[in-house]
C-alpha cells in the first residue's frame, strides 16, 4: 500500500471508531465524514470498498448488537431499547431487528438466553453478533433509524 492509502484507512478507521463509540447518538453521514476527512459521498465509496458495508449499515449492525444484550438483559421495554441504542423510530428498528436477527426483538427477548450466562462474555459477544441473514436486503441499504 502507498502512504496515501495507508493514510486514508487511518481515517476509515478512526471514522468507524467514532460510529462504534458513538452508536447511540444520532450519526449522519456527514458527522462521519468530517472525522475521516472527506467528503460524504466519497467517505461512502471508501468505506464500502474498505469494510464491505455502508456506513449506515455499520451503525445498524453496532445498534443491533447493543440492542440484543440490552433486550436479553430484560431491564428495558422494546421501546426503551430502541432509544437506547440511537433509533428514533420504533417501527424501523422492529423491521431492521427482525430482518439481521430473524425474529421481532419482542420475541428476541422472550426467548431463553441461558446458554449464553456459561459462556465467557467476549465468547458470547461474538457469537451474538448480528449477521445479515440469507435473502435478507444488503448491508447498509437504507432503512430509517
């Protein structure tokens, strides 16, 4: 790689760190794009080309997983949840949730999660951590926060 690649993944991933901190504030494109230096649209085209997924697919995906642990903790409504981790839009979220995850996040949390409490909870993290599922809609395609 040339130094200007080398330091253009720097900014990648400082703007993916920033997402991954910041999950539960209402993030634009924009916000992003300033701390990687660049432009929107071309901050866009980078970082699909570098992770395999938009920036706004990445901040679901970070929502989804935080939602999950905070859904099998069952201190939280649904509602709750879903403002916890930076949606705006129950209905949204609910579709996203049902659609990586394969089931409403109200039956996520109804579902037993004991298996998990005997797993170390790095182990846990990773094998909860949300995958887009077969015939689902492409990462990162647009769907309302």
């Amino acid at each position: 790689m040339t130094p200007a690649e080398l330091d253009e993944l720097a900014h990648l991933r400082r703007a993916r760190d920033h997402m991954d901190r910041e999950f539960a504030r209402p993030i634009g494109v924009a916000d992003v794009a300033r701390v990687a230096l660049m432009s929107p649209a071309h901050f866009t085209r980078r970082f699909r080309a570098a992770y395999g997924e938009t920036p706004h697919g990445h901040l679901m995906m970070r929502r989804i997983e935080r939602a999950k642990l905070l859904l099998r903790r069952r201190e939280l409504s649904v509602t709750e949840v879903c403002l916890a981790v930076g949606c705006t839009s129950l209905g949204s979220f609910s579709a996203r949730f049902t659609q990586v995850v394969g089931e409403s996040p109200t039956a996520y949390r109804a579902r037993d999660h004991g298996d998990l409490d005997a797993l170390p909870r790095c182990v846990a993290k990773y094998g909860t951590r949300p995958a887009y599922r077969a015939g689902s809609e492409k990462p990162g395609a647009p769907v309302g926060s």
